[in-house]
C-alpha cells in the first residue's frame, strides 16, 4: 500500500513537474532570447514577467477550437495528442535520482525512449496530412524525411554508451559514470546525440519542418488555440527529454558532489535546455538539403566509427565483454 | 562548424549587454521637435488664428482625413469649422508642408489612444492651440500683403507701397 502510494505520487509528481516545467520555458525561452538579442524579454506580468504563462494560457485556453472544414477531423484532433502522449511517456524511464523515477530501473530504457521518440514522429505527419492544406503536407513530409534521417543514428550513437555500461538500463548507464562521465570516453557519441536529439525536437537550427518563412507554419498551419498550444507545449516536453537523456547518459545523472541529487540533475538538465535556446537564438537554418546530406554523409559515418573504436578500444583493453 | 560555435559564444556574451529597450510607459522616448505626431492648429503671436481656410491640407492629405469650411470675417479668412479624423490619419506631414501659413503643425505627442472611435474624431477647439508653435515669430497678414483691417496694403514687414500702375514715373 504504501508502495503504491509512493509511485502514484511519482508519477503524479514528475507528470506535474513536466507539464508545468515546459509550460514555464515558453516564458523561459522568451526572456532568454531577449537578452541574447539585447532585449528584455516578457517582464511585465507577475514576478519578473513570470506569470506571463498564466496570461498566455488564459488566452490561448478561451481561443476558438476551430477544425477547417478541409481536414481530416479526427486525425486533425488526434495528431497534438499524440506529441504530448509520446513526450511524457518517453520521461518514465528517465531516473531522476534512484528513488525518483518511474520505471528508470526498466531493463529496456534506452529502447523505449528511442521507441517514444520514434512516436512523436506520428504526431507531425498526421498533423501534416490531416490539416490537407500544402503548406502543413509540406511540413509534414520534411519532418519525417528528417526524422527517419535521424532516429538512424540517434539509436546508433548511444550504442557505444550502452557498450561501455553494458545495459539498456539508464539507472545502470548512470551508475556507470561514477567515475568518468561518458562524455570522454563517448565524445562523438555525444555530439552525434546532441544533433540528432536537436532534430528530432525539430529545434533550430533544424527546425525546417516548422520554417516560417517558408512554409507559413509548417505542419501546424492550420492548428488554433489549445491545439496548437499541445504542438507547442509538446516541443517543450521535447526539450525537456532530449536534455534529460544527455544528461543521464553522457553527464553521469544525478552523480556528483556535495549537492542533493535532485539538484544535480535539475542543474544538468537545465544547462541542456539553455544551451538549446542558444542554438535558437544564434544559428541560421540550413538548406533542406544540406540537412539531409549532413545526416547521411556526415553524422551517420561519424555514429558507426564510434561503434567501431568503442569496440576496438574495448576489445583491446581487456576482457570486458 | 567553428564559425558556428563562435557564433553561439558570440551571442551568449550578448547575456552582459546592456539592453536597447526603452521601456515606454516609465521611461519616456525622446521625441525630436519635428516629429510627427499629434496635429495642431497654431496661432500667430497677436493671437489670432493662422489658419486661412485655403483648403491646402485637405487636398495634400493622401487619407482624405481632414475636413473644413470656409468662412470670411472683416476681410479675413477663417474655418468655419475644422476637422481632422485620427483614425484615418497617417501622420505624414504632407497637411503641415502644404500649409502657406504655417497653421497647422505636427507635434511631438502620439498618446491620443481611446476607447471609442468617434472620439478620435478632433474638432477645431480640439485642434486650437493658445500658441504659436515651432515658427513663434510668424505672422502670415504682415507678410503677405493683403489688407486687412488695421492694415493696408504695402504697410506689412518688408513691404513698400504697391506700385501705381497708371502713372509713367517709376
């Protein structure tokens, strides 16, 4: 019973944390690309401008739910849930510290996040097709070329992680990096990651199926109110996971010194997730071309010779395997 | 790829800029005497009114937002009324570089927000200033050479009597 209790108020917890966590980085993201663009950002309502949330959710929740009369009605309501659904299924194998947690102690974590990850793709290509307008097919068609490009070597590059830890299990991958963390020893694992993950959350600087000068919103276009807001709040979650997974896997978790673990991974994770809104502020969005040959020629050579030398290196350094 | 990192380095130095920001309701702008803003009728320094209803800034105006009516008192031209619609206006200038009397004017003052659209709607007592705006020395009947009363012709600022065109003498 008490058991129970405890993972019910986990999941209630992290669910909350999470849904409330990404609806803050809008605010987040917005004053930080204010300073970085010598601005100030929103800093008007409430404390530093940080009820400007509260505001925006007040207006986008009384907005019009408007369905075009073109689309596909239920994959058009479907597809916004499907992000969300995906984003915050992907977090329960995330190990927060080892008794926060869902099932971070699950025996196929890794795969399940690539599993989840894989999922969200849905969401954009339904949204894509069942909005039925050029623009949004556009967008969706984008999203899964560059999605299929990059899920290929985001399973890839965290081979080498799973090598060295032996296991699928992210608590274990964690406690791995008790020594070292795998950023040394897995450098281009990381960096092949850390791309593929800014893809897959279709940040900047790839963010081409959403390119607004382009395609008017991409796959979105035709989405209003509350469901737009799921899409948006759905890339935030987005973010949150992608810098939840490079922290557990490549920065050694919730380890380190003095400070509670909680607050290890918390000031991880939001360096993942500043570093993020920096890549947004600075970078200029590539051809779609060159997107895709940077992922088939580049990164994907790039994430098998860092199976092979991680192999190698293994091999050669004693009877591990 | 190294352009790309020191472009990310670059902006997040921006972090210790100051910000360009002018943060408007607490910190006024400063706006140059010559902006362009709020529209006024001036006067000249006796006091009475420039304007001289001659129709100039309702035609120069590509919005069509002004609107008056001549009337004549003692030989002079006056507005019967006058009227300029700020909804409609663009605040372009082109009404006060038409004007020959240098009565109607921009000024440096944009916050005529209202609730209600009619309102924007300014008459002539509106519009009327006590004062004679950015040209303090101008007064169009001194130098125009038109007689008014109190004034004939050829006794204005820098005039001579008008010429007599019937004798032969120069």
């Amino acid at each position: 019973m008490n058991l129970l209790l405890f993972g019910l108020l986990n999941i209630i917890g992290i669910l909350l944390a999470l849904v409330i966590g990404a609806a803050l980085l809008t605010w987040i993201e917005r004053r930080l690309l204010g300073f970085w663009q010598d601005r100030r950002g929103p800093n008007r309502v409430g404390p530093f401008g940080s009820l400007q949330v509260v505001a925006d959710m007040i207006k986008i929740l009384f907005k019009q739910d408007w369905i075009p009369p073109f689309a596909d009605r239920y994959v058009f309501v479907l597809a916004p849930a499907v992000v969300m659904v995906a984003g915050l299924l992907g977090f329960a194998v995330i190990p927060v510290t080892p008794s926060i947690g869902i099932a971070g102690n699950w025996n196929i974590g890794v795969l399940f996040f690539l599993a989840m990850a894989s999922l969200s793709v849905y969401s954009v290509v339904l949204a894509g097709w069942a909005s039925n307008s050029k623009y949004s097919l556009l967008g969706g068609m984008r999203a899964a070329a560059q999605m299929v490009t990059y899920e290929v070597f985001m399973g890839l590059s965290l081979i080498g992680v799973v090598m060295l830890s032996g296991s699928f299990n992210l608590t274990d991958i964690v406690r791995a990096q008790r020594n070292i963390w795998f950023i040394i020893p897995q450098f281009i694992g990381f960096i092949v990651f850390l791309m593929a993950g800014i893809a897959e959350t279709h940040r900047l600087p790839f963010d081409l199926p959403e390119g607004e000068n382009e395609l008017g919103a991409g796959f979105h276009t035709e989405y209003s109110g509350m469901k737009f807001g799921m899409f948006f709040i759905g890339e935030y979650i987005g973010i949150l996971l992608t810098a939840a997974m490079i922290t557990v896997l490549f920065f050694g978790g919730w380890e380190g010194p003095f400070l509670p673990p909680i607050l290890w991974f918390m000031l991880k994770l939001s360096v993942f997730v500043i570093f993020f809104i920096l890549l947004r502020a600075a970078l200029p969005r590539p051809r779609y071309d060159q997107l895709m040959s940077y992922g088939w020629k580049v990164l994907l050579p790039l994430s098998l010779l860092n199976v092979v030398i991680t192999g190698a290196v293994m091999l050669a350094s004693g009877p591990a395997g | 790829m190294l352009s790309s990192i020191r472009t990310l380095w670059l902006t997040f130095l921006h972090l210790f800029h100051r910000s360009e920001t002018v943060e408007y309701p607490e910190q006024m702008p400063y706006l140059a005497p010559r902006y362009r803003g709020r529209i006024v009728l001036s006067r000249d320094p006796d006091g009475a009114e420039r304007c001289v209803s001659c129709y100039l800034c309702a035609v120069a105006c590509p919005v069509s937002c002004i609107s008056l009516q001549k009337t004549e008192d003692a030989g002079r031209w006056y507005p019967a009324y006058f009227r300029i619609n700020f909804s409609r206006c663009i605040f372009c200038g082109f009404c006060e570089e038409a004007c020959p009397t240098y009565a109607i004017q921009l000024t440096p003052d944009f916050e005529m927000s209202e609730y209600e659209r009619h309102n924007l709607v300014y008459e002539k007592e509106d519009l009327l200033i006590s004062g004679t705006g950015k040209y303090p020395e101008y007064s169009f009947y001194n130098v125009s050479g038109l007689a008014i009363p109190g004034k004939d012709k050829g006794e204005a600022e820098h005039e001579r009597p008008p010429v007599d065109p019937r004798t032969l003498l120069p």
